[in-house]
C-alpha cells in the first residue's frame, strides 16, 4: 500500500497454527545457594531460587532422606520461589530438593542446609561387657552433629531406685566407655549426651536396666569318692564369688576317656550329686560349672581321671567304748567313727525308739562319724542308746549306755514335780490349790489329791511356765488358813519383753531395742543373740552373739530389702525363745522435697535473663541443699541446664542467651533423699532488651516568630 492505493495481495502457501513457544524449565541457583547454607537454631531460613519455563513449570519443594518440616511455608510465581522455615532446629539440617516440572521436561537442584545447633542424641547405645563393679557401654556419633564438630561427650548414670542421673564424666572424648565404682547387684540406668560448641545435645539411653554382676567364678575343690560298680558320688566347693547375682544351679558334665564330647550328667542346686549309669572299669573325666543369672562359669575339671572300680563296703563303726558318764549338769558328747561305701546312713534311738532332737540333744553326722550331743544332761538322759548305719552293702549296730550321776543342788529339767502338806481340822476342811491367785484343779499334767489329813499337788512334765507362787488354802466354818510356796522350774529362758522396737532406720542402719525376758528359766540372764533375715531369703544371720545390753545398732543394711530381726536370751540351761520383729525396709527416713512453685522470669535483656521461684512445700524431712534451673527453646525438645553448681538462693540469673530467641524455664529442689520433681515451667519470654516510652520534652518554650512555635531541651 502506498499514496496510490493498495497493491495486490500475495497468497502465503500453506497454513499457520497459532502455538506458544515451549521452553524446558530452568533453575537458578544464587551462588551462596551453591554451597552450604548455614543457619543458626531458632533464627529463620530462607531460600530464593529463580525458576523459568514455558510453560509455567511445577514446583514441588523435598527433603531427601526425610519429610519437609510441618512449619515449612512456600511461595511459587512464575519467575521464582521460596522455602521459608521459622525458628529452625537441628531436624532441619540436610539437603532440600527443588523440582520444577512442564511438558518440555523436568530440572531437579539441591541445596544443603546447616542448621547450627546442639546434636542429635549419639546411635546404637550398648552396653557391652558388665563386672559385678563395672559396665562397659559403646555408642556411635549422632545422626545430626548440629553444624559444628563434636568436641566430646558427657556420660551419666541412675539407679534404678533414684528419678535423677548424676554426671560419671562430662569430658569423654571417646565413643567407648568404662563404669567403675558402681554397687554390685544393684539396677543402673546409663544415657550418653554428644556436646559442640553450641550446647549439649539429645540423650541417648539405654532402655532397660542394667544388673551389675557377672557370671560367678569356678567352683571350688573336686572330689569323686563312694564309688561302686555303676555309680559315685562327686562333691565340689562353693565358688570364691557368685558375682553379685546368686548361684541358681551347677551343671555336671562328665566324659569318657578317649572321647571328644563332654556330656551333662546332671543339674542340681547341692554341693554333691550321685551320678549313676557308669561302666565298670572304665575311666572318667569330671567337671562342674556355676551358673547365675548372668550365665555359667569356667568348668572346674577333676584333676584326674576316675576309673570305676567297686569299691562298696558294709559299715564298719569304731567305737572305742560303748558305756558313758556324765555328771547331772555337764555336757556329753559320744563320738561314733564309721566308715563304710557308699556312704550310710545314721540313725539314733533311745530305749527302742527314735531319738527326737531337742534344743539340749542334737545328733551331727559327717562323712566319717556321727556325734551325739547332751546338753547340760540330767537324770532323764541316762538310758540305752543305740546307733545304726545302713547302706546298700549291709548295716551295723551298737548300743551305748549313758549314766548320769546327781550333782548336789536344784534338779532341773524334772519330769515330775510333786508338793505335799498335812491338814487337819474339825470339820474337816476343804482343800483349795491356786496358783498366782487363781484356783487351780486336776486337769491335763496337773493332779490334784485330798484326804481328810493329807493333800498333794502333782505337776507331771513340769515347763518353765509352770513356775509361780502356789497357795494352799484350808477353809472350814471355824475359819480359813492358807499357806504359799514358790515354785521355780530350771529351764531355758522364755522370749525377750516385746514388742522388738526398731528405731534410727535409715537405708542402711538402725537401731533394735527389747525387754528382759519375763521369765528368765530360774537363772541369770548371761547375754542375747540378735539375727537378721532378709524377707526374700531363708536364712537368718548371725549379728551379735554375746550381746549384753538390752540394744544394739544394726548396719550394713542393702536400700530397699525388706529385713526381719529377732532376740533370744541365754542362760546356763540353754537358748531361750525368740521374740521377732515386724518387717521393716531399709529405707531413709525422708523423701525428696516437691516441686518449687512460681518459677517466673522477672527481668530480661537480649541475652541474659532473671529467675525466681518460691521455696517447695515441703522439704520432704531434710533440709533444702539446693536448686537446679533448667532453660528450654521454644522449639527445642530438651532441657539444659543452666547452674553448674547448686544455687542456695531463691533467684538466678540465665546468661548467654540467643537474642530474638524465647525460653521457659523450670527448677528442681534437692535435699538429701534426691532431686525433686520439676516445677512447672514459666511463660516463654523473649530474650531483648527492654523497651521503654520517651520521656517527656523538657524546658519547653514559645517562640514567636512569624505564627511558628517550636521547643528544645
């Protein structure tokens, strides 16, 4: 076209399609984004990456090896966008993905980020090798070591008992540790914290408990003896230590010579078992192991090999006399030498029957004789005895006579006590017997006989109880006449004036106190025997044995085991009977305090902050020693302690605070029995410094120039 018009038109060949123009995705990353992009804890992150694209791409934000944070924000446009993450914690650390996607094709770019931080709590904590006084533990480097090296590690322990850890080493520099001085038998916590120079990281700790002991040493001496044709008898010693855990079994093994496999024979609790199924001829090794609860021990091996050759004998008995003497008072003590394969068995009888055992005649037999021993012996105890061994082989007798001669003085022990008395009177009076002043009949051991100028009180078997003061009273209508005599029977004494009072206790003492016995057996009361028993146990224990006072201190006591305790009184006849005590647990007489209440933050700056609370309720029966203060992050998961040392006072002051970062704070009271539960926290408070309003104008004054006012101070 042109000032003369419009030319002709020119007829494009084919047709167009009217298309936008594609273009793949493009990312572009800043140049610090290229490298690590560090960022400390509670401060913010923030990643600007530039995105091109047509048409428009996908963006679609991850974190490898983990999910994006719940608090992530992001923001996409056509031409960039932004991953923002508030208050940022170690959990943040890692490589952030960024995938921009359209129909021309995908681009993928990483950005590693640091957030500087505490660690992670270390990985694969293991206790690796337990001693009855020591544990050995083992742990990896944390996962996230918070932006900055580790400089070391703190290690704490807590008995199983106790709520708090106390610190065992807070410098270790190894990933390996070994706990010694710890209490054999009792339950340990451990947890192991990494430490950087930004603070102490999350713990790690073990999840159950752990039992300090270890399996027990070998047993003791072996011997093999009793042998016959197919069987023997192998007996050992108790191991040196059991290793703080009790011996539950010993396992026999035994092994034919010229074979390679040691075969268990037998399982068994005692000191000695008899091992049938042998092979005449054939020779033997032997060997015993203990076992507790923490496993088995080194095998003890018999130091020679055993060939089995009968050896079975009937009871042979060397006695040297068979008739025996004994003054009414003094001890006796008959001695039975034997031998005989296998070992036999002893039996005692007097006058034809079974010799029971009392507190004054016990029979003791060994492996080579059998002793029978009278106690202050009296008229009863003379007699025939007879003593018979029996084993598989055959048996043998022999019957000892014991005589036993009157000493000048009081009987004791008498079977029959008998009191007399002639009465006369008209009419002819009736007869009363009481005894402590109550009236007393024919009945059981007591036989009472009356005539018209005789009477007689019968006591058959008498026991100490039967000691008194009797009155014989003569009533008739002409009057009453009534007569007492005393009565002392010769015994052991009765038990010790109860109740057995436990007094002092603490975890590992305290104090027993009792009362002379009230009936102290018609002699003088020499001393008293005191035993313990702990309740989850059998046997009692001997802890005095000649104590002369009515009190006496225990120690030694284990925390937390439940104890019975009991006395008895000794006189010349013997071990009277016991007074026990009601059961009691070795604890402390106080308990941790409560909780400190009112923690408050009551003044702050950027970076140190002011704390009090109020003193706890109670103290729990011990003095206060002391407040721990623990601080937290709003968005940290664990408490850090900020006193090293226990502060005495009702107010702290928190240094070296994050600025712009917020905190609460809790506090523990301690006394003797422990740390106390935390205190609630106190509100989250920002650490800045304070802000305050202008102060007024001061020396203000009116200038007139031209209508303008103005001021100045």
């Amino acid at each position: 076209m042109n000032t003369a018009g419009v030319g002709e038109h020119v007829d494009l060949p084919g047709s167009v399609v009217a298309a936008e123009k594609l273009e793949a995705p493009e990312i572009e990353l800043d140049a610090t984004l290229r490298k690590i992009v560090g960022v400390r804890a509670c401060s913010t992150l923030r990643l600007f990456v530039t995105i091109r694209g047509k048409p428009e791409p996908e963006v679609k934000w991850s974190k490898e090896g983990g999910t994006l944070s719940e608090r992530a924000q992001i923001e996409v446009t056509s031409s960039y966008t932004v991953l923002l993450i508030e208050n940022v914690n170690r959990n943040d650390t890692g490589k952030y993905v960024l995938t921009a996607k359209n129909y021309s094709g995908s681009k993928s770019a990483f950005i590693n980020v640091r957030v500087m931080d505490s660690p992670s709590a270390p990985t694969n904590l293991e206790v690796k090798d337990v001693k009855r006084d020591s544990v050995s533990i083992s742990w990896e480097a944390p996962l996230i070591d918070g932006g900055s090296k580790i400089s070391h590690y703190i290690i704490e322990k807590r008995e199983e008992a106790r709520k708090a850890f106390t610190s065992i080493c807070s410098n270790c520099v190894r990933n390996s540790y070994k706990i010694d001085n710890l209490q054999e038998g009792c339950f340990y916590y451990f947890r192991v914290l990494a430490v950087n120079e930004f603070g102490t990281g999350l713990p790690a700790e073990i999840a159950e408990a752990v039992k300090v002991s270890e399996a027990p040493l070998p047993p003791g001496k072996i011997t093999f003896s009793d042998a016959t044709c197919n069987s023997g008898r192998l007996s050992w010693e108790k191991p040196d230590h059991d290793g703080g855990s009790k011996i539950t079994r010993y396992i026999v093994e035994m092994q034919a010579k010229g074979d390679d496999t040691w075969t268990i024979c037998s399982e068994t609790r005692a000191l000695e078992v008899t091992i049938n199924g042998l092979a005449r001829g054939k020779e033997y090794f032997f060997r015993v192991s203990a076992v507790n609860e923490k496993g088995k021990s080194e095998p003890k091996t018999l130091l020679a090999p055993v060939t089995i050759n009968d050896t079975s004998a009937e009871p042979v008995m060397n006695l040297l006399s068979n008739t025996f003497s004994v003054k009414a008072g003094n001890d006796l003590k008959i001695d039975v030498p034997f031998k005989g394969v296998p070992q036999p068995t002893v039996a005692w009888k007097k006058e034809g029957n079974l010799l029971k055992e009392t507190s004054r005649v016990n029979v003791y037999t060994s492996d080579t004789s059998s002793q029978m021993i009278i106690k202050d012996a009296t008229r009863i105890d003379a007699g025939m005895y007879e003593v018979t061994l029996a084993n598989s082989v055959g048996s043998a007798s022999a019957e000892i006579f014991v005589n036993v001669f009157e000493r000048p003085g009081p009987p004791c022990d008498l079977s029959l006590d008998e009191v007399n008395a002639d009465i006369s009177g008209r009419p002819n009076p009736t007869v009363f017997w009481l005894k402590n002043g109550r009236n007393i009949g024919t009945k059981g051991r007591v036989e009472i006989t009356a005539t018209k100028t005789h009477t007689s009180l019968l006591i058959r078997e008498s026991v100490r109880k039967d000691s008194g003061q009797y009155t014989l009273t003569l009533q008739n209508t002409g009057g009453t006449i009534s007569k007492a005599i005393t009565c002392k029977v010769l015994d052991r004494p009765g038990p010790p004036a109860g109740p057995l009072e436990v007094s002092g206790l603490s975890a590992e003492k305290c104090t027993l106190s009792w009362g002379p016995p009230h009936e102290t057996g018609g002699a003088e009361i020499m001393y008293y025997i005191v035993e313990k028993c702990e309740t989850s146990r059998v046997a009692w224990i001997l802890v005095y044995g000649d104590m002369m006072a009515t009190t006496c201190k225990i120690t030694k006591l284990l925390k937390g085991n439940e104890y019975l305790f009991r006395v008895k009184a000794v006189n010349k006849y013997g071990e009277g009977e016991t007074l026990e005590s009601e059961p009691i647990k070795a604890v402390d007489p106080f308990t941790i305090p409560s909780a400190p209440t009112d923690v408050e933050v009551t003044s702050a700056t950027r970076d140190t902050m002011t704390i009090s609370w109020k003193r706890p309720d109670t103290d729990g029966g011990s003095r206060i020693s002391g407040y721990i203060i623990e601080k937290r992050e709003k968005q940290g998961v664990r408490w850090v302690r900020v006193n090293k040392k226990p502060v005495y006072d009702l107010r702290v002051k928190a240094s070296c605070l994050h600025e712009g970062c917020e905190y609460e704070f809790r506090v523990f009271a301690e006394n003797a029995g422990g740390l106390s539960e935390p205190s609630l926290p106190c509100s989250l408070t920002l650490a800045e410094d304070p802000k305050f309003l202008p102060s007024p104008p001061q020396y203000l004054s009116l200038l007139c120039f031209n209508s303008w006012m103005g001021w100045w101070h």
